[in-house]
C-alpha cells in the first residue's frame, strides 16, 4: 500500500513538472536549468573603456540629468530601484560596461546604492586640489572655527578647531555648489567648508 502511495506521487510530481516544461515550451535538463539559475556576473569594465569614463572606484561624482531625480537601477541596463536628487554627490564603488555604455555602481550619502549609466555622472575636483589624506591649515574670520556633524550650513556643531591648526582631509563631499572637508583635529572629526582652507606647502 505504502509503496503505491509513492508511485502514485512519484507520477503526480513528473505530471506536473511535463505540464509547466510545456507551459513555458522548453525543456531543460537539470544542468541547463543549473546554469540558468545561476546569477550573471557583471564584466568588469575595460582599462581603456574606463579611462573614457574617467572615473575611479573611490572617487566622488555629481548626479547630473535633465530630471530632478536620476534614476538609480539594480544593475547596469538593469530595472529602476530608486530615485536620488540631481546635485547630489556620490562615491563610485565599481564599473562595468553594458550595450549601451558604462555605467557605475554608486553610493549615495543616505547609504543607497545603485547603478547609474556614465553619462549622469560629473567628476568631482575639490577645491584647492585637496584630496583625502592631505593636510592643510584651518583659516577663518575666528579663532575658533566651529566643526559640524553634517556638511550643512546649518548644521549640529560638534566641536571647534582653532584658527592655525594643521588637520587631515578624511572625506570631500560638495553641497550646493560648496565643497566641504571631514578632518581629523585634536578636537575631534567634523566638517568644515573650502573657505576654512589653505593648503600645506609642499
């Protein structure tokens, strides 16, 4: 008895595996569907299609389009995911190349990433040639010169550094047109705005 019970689900299962293989009309072996399932790894792009591009996994980038949102998809010349402001900076974590051009994994300051094609995305050149990791002098109208949280303007200050001090750049971002520094004082990290800037001589 036990033994017909199974035969007879043994049948059921293969019935209706033959019914969706017609259904889709195709039928698959078990390594074909193996492969199929399998996710496609994204190429990595090429030295010479990147330098095109001429932008580096690390660096920061402006979000540039004629929306006021650029969409953000799940893979190059994938479906669209997300949506973030045009302006906004991002940091480039890879590249690959689709059929129809390069496109960059992104990070957004909110933490999202996604993929945009090459062409809404700007390079970024900080003021005064500052990059992450140079040093420079901390100037201002003030003796103390307030570090911020966020780089907003009005912003939660969080300490304060004073006019003179030499500190380290440890992220570069741009706001609304204004590049802001993350450094690293004796007081603690925060950021201030380029107008604070002068670089160390070499």
């Amino acid at each position: 008895m036990k033994m017909r019970k199974m035969l007879l689900a043994i049948i059921v299962v293969l019935a209706l595996a033959g019914l969706a293989c017609s259904r889709s009309g195709r039928v698959l072996t078990v390594e074909q569907a193996t492969q199929e399932a399998m996710p496609t790894p994204l190429p990595t792009v090429d030295p010479a299609l990147a330098a095109q591009g001429g932008l580096e996994v690390g660096s920061e980038a402006t979000l540039v389009g004629r929306q006021l949102l650029v969409n953000l998809f799940d893979a190059a010349d994938g479906r669209i995911i997300a949506g973030e402001g045009r302006g906004s900076t991002v940091v480039i974590k890879q590249s690959a190349v689709a059929d129809d051009g390069i496109w960059y994994q992104i990070e957004t300051n909110s933490g999202q990433e996604g993929w945009v094609p090459a062409e809404n995305l700007e390079g970024q050149e900080s003021a005064g040639g500052l990059a992450v990791g140079d040093t420079f002098t901390i100037t201002g109208r003030v003796l103390l010169v307030n570090l911020l949280e966020e780089p907003k303007t009005i912003g939660r200050i969080i300490g304060g550094v004073a006019r003179g001090e030499v500190v380290t750049v440890v992220q570069v971002t741009q706001v609304d047109g204004v590049f802001w520094y993350q450094v690293d004082t004796s007081s603690g990290v925060g950021w201030v705005t380029e107008e604070n800037v002068q670089q160390e001589e070499e």
